[in-house]
C-alpha cells in the first residue's frame, strides 16, 4: 500500500473481532504485526485506539497504515490460477438464479458439497472463484449428499448467511426432493418418524434407526407422496425433509422398505429382484425445489431439472414431470 486507508466496515461484518476482520481482508498480515499496530495506535477504529478482541460494528472507519502485504481481491484476474478459471467457469454453468446477496447452484450427482477424505475438488473449494473485490467468499448455508443431485443455496455476504442459516434451523424453509425407489409405498402419501444416529463404518458414516433415547440419537421426520409408478416394481416419490439429518431421506426410504435406487449405502434387495434394464446403478435423489425467505426481500423460489441419468429413468419409464408441478 502507498499510504494511509480508511476502510468502512459493511453490514455483513457486524460484531466481528477486529481480527478476525484483518483476517479476512488482510490475510497475509501476521496476529504479531497486528498486534503491534494496534499498541502502536497505527490503526484505529472511528479515530480511537483500538484492541484485537474490539467488536467493529456497520458505518465505522477502520484506519489502515501501509502495509507489506495485499488486500484480498487486489490480484489481477490474469494472476489467479488456471483452475480458479475453470472452477469458475463451472459453478456459471450450474447457476440457477443469483442476487447481490445470494446464488442458488444446481449442483451435479457426485461433486462434494465440502472436503473431506478423498475428496480433491468441491462446491466449497470452487467458490474461492467466486471471491469479491473485497475478498469475501460466498458460504455455504446447507449442504446435499455428494451423489444427490439439485438446489445448492449459497450466501454472498456474512449477513446473508446468518439470516439464510437460521432459516434452515427454523425449518422456514421448503426442500422438496424427487427419488426413484424400489417397490410402491402401500399408503398414497405418509410421514415417516423416527430417530437416527450416526456410525463409524469402513465406508463411511453411516446412518440407522436408533430406540428414541439411545445415545446421540436425533429425531428426523420426514413426508413423501407416490407422484407415479412403473408397476409395483418402481415408483416416483416427492420426499420433503422436515427436520434435517445426515442421509435422512435415503435412510427413511429404506426404513419403510422402498430404499432408493442405485443408493451404495442403503439399498437391500432380495436375491430375486433384478435392477432395471436401461436404468443407471446411480443415486436416484434429486433436490427439486427450495423455497426460503431472501436474507432482504420477498421469498427466493428455484427449481432444478433432473440430471442426466434421472432423465433417462423418467424417460425409459414414462414418467411426465408435468404431472408432479402440477399437483405441488
């Protein structure tokens, strides 16, 4: 920097410790250096000396002295790297609607939402692409199974996602979720209850149906409607998760005996049932619809279309994806 900045706090940024705020603009500036301005009084707060732990609050100046270091965002977009572009360019392709506050993603069938072991690339990972001129990275506010397809929503901005969270936890908003799944459910449309608690097994975390009071047990609740049906050999289920566990509805599907197709973790079947021909060995899970209030304004209502192998199920199958709009 050439010199002395004075830099507004934003509303997304309400309540953070001042560094924590340094962190997030300024990353490259060490907590020792920091400490050393603010002993110094080199940087203020509204003109006063200020401390780490000083909560900033919306409206106020920050008074930066020169720095070595760059502020987050100032890079040229010709000095990020390759696959920053193509991380990018990847997540405009699956963009379903945005705003100044939030983006909706339809994200693929196996793209990670976040990492983990084993997982080199995801949603998570990508959006440092999507960084602004202020370095802020857009957050996750939820999350869908690696190999579930659909709606992802993101936040832009820290206040954003605040609000947006606590719409998940308050259950305001609406997830309704497509599935193929074996057999046909006996009642036209039920709610499923029941508790769920999570194992460590060797391919993973996995989920199962737990006595209420067991230990680390968790009430999940979860409704479904039969939308169509191929015989009694498959039917087209609209699921909605009331509450939201880990693998909830695929964990409900098989718990009343219709377990998801092409599921690795909870599909069972007997000896003499065969998979059906044409159809993929892929997860047939699709987060259709959200509806949740904007962080600002109104209601944010986005629909994602079937990924490619659901399609050719519905196709192969004959099933009209009118028919479900319809009765929604």
């Amino acid at each position: 920097m050439a010199g002395v900045e004075q830099i507004k706090v934003e509303d997304g940024e309400a309540g953070m410790r001042l560094d924590r705020w340094f962190k997030a603009h300024y990353p490259g500036l060490g907590f020792g250096h920091l400490q050393k301005l603010l002993r110094s009084g080199q940087v203020r707060v509204d003109g006063a000396r200020a401390k780490a732990d000083t909560r900033v609050e919306p409206g106020q100046t920050i008074r930066i002295p020169p720095l070595d270091v760059d502020r987050k965002g100032d890079a040229p977009l010709t000095q990020r790297t390759m696959r920053g572009v193509e991380d990018g360019e990847a997540l405009s392709r699956m963009l379903l609607y945005e705003d100044d506050k939030v983006f909706v993603f339809d994200k693929p069938a196996g793209l990670a939402v976040q990492g983990g072991s084993g997982v080199t690339r995801s949603v998570d990972s990508m959006l440092e692409a999507f960084r602004n001129k202020k370095g802020e990275k857009p957050r996750l506010v939820h999350r869908l199974d690696r190999d579930t397809s659909g709606v992802l929503v993101v936040a832009r901005t820290r206040l954003a996602a605040m609000k947006l969270a606590e719409a998940f936890r308050g259950r305001d908003a609406k997830k309704k979720y497509w599935a193929l799944v074996k057999g046909v459910p006996k009642k036209r449309d039920d709610k499923i209850s029941t508790w769920l608690v999570k194992e460590q097994t060797p391919d993973g975390d996995r989920m199962r149906v737990a006595r209420h009071g067991e230990e680390g047990a968790d009430h999940a609740v979860s409704y479904y409607r039969v939308v169509e049906q191929a015989g009694q050999a498959l039917a087209w289920l609209e699921m909605e998760p009331y509450t939201g566990r880990t693998h909830q509805l695929r964990v409900h599907a098989a718990h009343i005996g219709h377990p998801i197709i092409g599921d690795p973790k909870y599909f069972e079947a007997d000896q003499n049932w065969e998979f059906p021909g044409g159809i993929q060995n892929r997860l047939h899970l699709h987060a259709r619809r959200i509806v949740i209030p904007h962080p600002e304004r109104g209601v944010i209502d986005v629909t994602a279309q079937l990924p490619p192998h659901m399609r050719q199920s519905w196709n192969l199958l004959g099933f009209d994806d009118a028919s479900a709009e319809d009765e929604a």
